[in-house]
C-alpha cells in the first residue's frame, strides 16, 4: 500500500457516485442511500473529505463534517472501502478533519460510534468523558433504531 498515492480532496466528483454509494453499502447505517439523496447530503454538508486513489481514480474513502464554525462540530460517515481497511486510510480521514482549519476554534468536535471503534477514535482526542449527557435521537431511520451490530 503507497499511501502516496491517496489524495484527501475536499468535494466528490459527481463521477464518483457510484463508489461513494459502494463504500455507503458497506457501512451497516448508510446501506441502500440513493444516488439523488446523496448529491444532495453532499451539496449541503459543511465540510467533505473524500480519499482518492490517484492512479485509478477510485474513491476509497469518505467523511463528512456538519458544523457551525464557533461551537460545534458533528463528524458523519467515516468510512474506508472494505479492501483498503487496515492501511491508514481511516488515519488519514480524521488527520485531515482535525486538521481542517475551519475546525482549529471550533469548541467541540463530536462522533458517534460502535464501542469497537472507541480505541481508534481515542488517538484524535476524543473521549467517552462526557459529563451526564446522554445520546437521544428522533428517527424514521430503521437502521440507527434497531440493534445495532
Ligand atoms: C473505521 C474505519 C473507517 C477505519 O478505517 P481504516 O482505514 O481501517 O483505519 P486505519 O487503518 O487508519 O486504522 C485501523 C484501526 O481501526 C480500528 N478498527 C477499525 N475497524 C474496527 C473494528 N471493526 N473493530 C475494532 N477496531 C477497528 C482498529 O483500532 C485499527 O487499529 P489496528 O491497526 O491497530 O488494528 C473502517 O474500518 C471502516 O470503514 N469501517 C466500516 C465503517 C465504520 O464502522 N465506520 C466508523 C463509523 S463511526
């Protein structure tokens, strides 16, 4: 794996659909999006990090960020296609989101994960110490209020 060979950009080219919509089949909540809801999620996300494999053009990973520039800061949709896992790449995601300067004052910067995934998160900063609040959510969704995996 040449990891120089992955470039972060910051949009995905509508020629990329189709493997954003493959790497959204492979992540348990984001299974069966549509291509005309997904050019809409990624017209009005505030911030988008897309990973592309130069040499053949694929999109191999992806990540977003919804945020108010001041206060708070929401990280949606982290994934790496199943064949590249394992080689950084998710590294490179979250490198690049913590890194964003449109984040450096943003007070907090919050995730929601599977309890698995807690340890790789930690190497950001990012903890489970968070006071008495709890999650909540009001959903149609009946992917994220089913038992998860
Ligand atoms: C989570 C994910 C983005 C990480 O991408 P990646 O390119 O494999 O990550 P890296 O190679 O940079 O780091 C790998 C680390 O991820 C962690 N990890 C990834 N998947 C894991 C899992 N299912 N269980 C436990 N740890 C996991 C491990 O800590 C691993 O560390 P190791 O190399 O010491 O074993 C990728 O596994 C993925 O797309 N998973 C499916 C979608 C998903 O669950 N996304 C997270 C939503 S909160």
């Amino acid at each position: 794996m040449d990891l120089s060979e992955i470039e972060v950009r910051d949009a995905v080219d509508a020629d990329c659909l189709p493997d954003l919509m493959n790497l959204f089949a492979s992540a348990w909540w984001a299974a069966g999006r549509s291509a005309s809801d997904l050019n809409r999620m990624l017209e009005t996300s505030d911030l988008v990090f897309g990973l592309v494999h130069r040499p053949s053009g694929r999109l191999v990973g992806f990540a977003r960020v919804l945020t108010d520039d001041v206060y708070l800061a929401v990280v949606l949709d982290v994934v790496v296609a199943p064949a590249w896992r394992g080689f950084d790449l998710g590294a490179m995601l979250l490198d690049a989101i913590v890194g964003h300067p449109r984040l450096a004052a943003v007070r907090s910067v919050e995730l929601v994960c599977q309890p698995e995934l807690m340890p790789f998160y930690r190497r950001w900063g990012f903890t489970e110490q968070i006071g008495r609040s709890r999650l909540m959510r009001r959903t149609s969704d009946p992917l994220l209020s089913d038992t998860q995996p």
